[in-house]
C-alpha cells in the first residue's frame, strides 16, 4: 500500500494535464522531491502529503483509498485494516509511524482516522507545520509531542487537540513503541 501514495500522486496530477514544475510551484516543495514521492524513493511525512492534496485540490485520503461510498463507514475492532508507513520527519528514519486508516472506504470526508503505531527513536527531529487541526489519543506507551516552543508528555489515556500550523512534532517518548488513536482535519 506505501507504494499506493506515490503512484496516486502521479496519477491524479497527470489526470489533471499538471506538470511536476506546475505542482511544484502550487506546493511550495521542489521538483526533485515530488518525483521521488511518485517514483516511490521517499515516504512522504503528511505535511508534503498535504500540500501536495491541496495544490491537486484533493483530499488528503485520496491518496489512501479508492472507494466512492457515501454512507457511514464502519470499522469493527476484528478487522485489521492495511498499514501505511509514513515518516515523521526524523533526521534519519525512513518510516517511522505505521499508520492504519480508520475510514478508507468513506468518500467525500473530512476527517482522517486512524490508529497509529510510533517506532521508539531518540533521532533528532524535524517540525511539521501544515494547516487543518489534529486530535491524539494514547492508547499505548508515551509520546512527547513538541508544540511550538513547548513540549507535552502523554501516557495511555491522555489526549491533546492542537491547531496544525503550528510547528510540531509527534514521536515515542523513551525507548518503547507508542500506539495512538489519530483524527486529522485538513480544509480542501
């Protein structure tokens, strides 16, 4: 499924008649990154995912799924739904987040669920900023999540809620694994 994203990108921006130099301009991100996301050589972190929707005036889940289904999407706790590996901006780790859609198979939404599982890292981190609004429940082990200036610790039950523009960064805290329940906004 990783290799899914990379060959949406490419798919839906030669749908749309749209050079690499013409999503490279609408994105903000260069050429030779967007290649290597459609050539599949990178794993994307969300922040150029979104970007890249918003220049392709998609939404972030279409990269993800391919269903046209209107009505509610139901997601029962024996199913196990396909991971998705992405980065997370860590200095050196090519995918260290495997993310699990909670709603693939749900068109037209605005929301994206998803349970998310955190490898242990201590690399040095990049921050993400994009817009939308992002929502975290621990489910399992600890996360440090940087916020701008401030850092946040959360353990199992705890959740946060925070405007995405913001710079931060989401990653497991020690040198255990993190398990999370996940709902990101992004505005088309």
């Amino acid at each position: 499924m990783n290799k899914q994203i990379g060959n949406k990108v490419r798919q839906i921006r030669e749908n749309l008649k749209i050079s690499i130099e013409e999503l490279s301009e609408r994105s903000s991100l260069n050429v030779d990154q967007i290649a290597k996301i459609e050539s599949n050589e990178i794993i994307p972190s969300l922040a150029p995912l979104i970007r890249i929707s918003r220049a392709l005036g998609v939404r972030l889940g279409t990269f993800m799924d391919d269903n046209e289904n209107l009505g509610p999407a139901l997601h029962l706790k024996d199913q196990s739904a396909q991971g998705i590996s992405f980065s997370n901006n860590m200095a050196t780790e090519r995918s260290a987040m495997q993310y699990f859609p909670l709603a693939a198979e749900k068109a037209g939404r605005h929301m994206e669920p998803f349970i998310i599982e955190i490898k242990a890292n201590a690399d040095e981190y990049i921050l993400s900023t994009h817009e939308g609004e992002e929502f975290i429940y621990v489910l399992e082990g600890e996360l440090e999540i940087v916020y701008g200036k401030e850092k946040k610790h959360l353990t199992a039950g705890d959740s946060i809620y925070y405007d995405s523009i913001v710079p931060h960064h989401v990653h497991a805290a020690g040198n255990k694994n993190a398990r999370i329940l996940a709902v990101v906004y992004v505005p088309l």
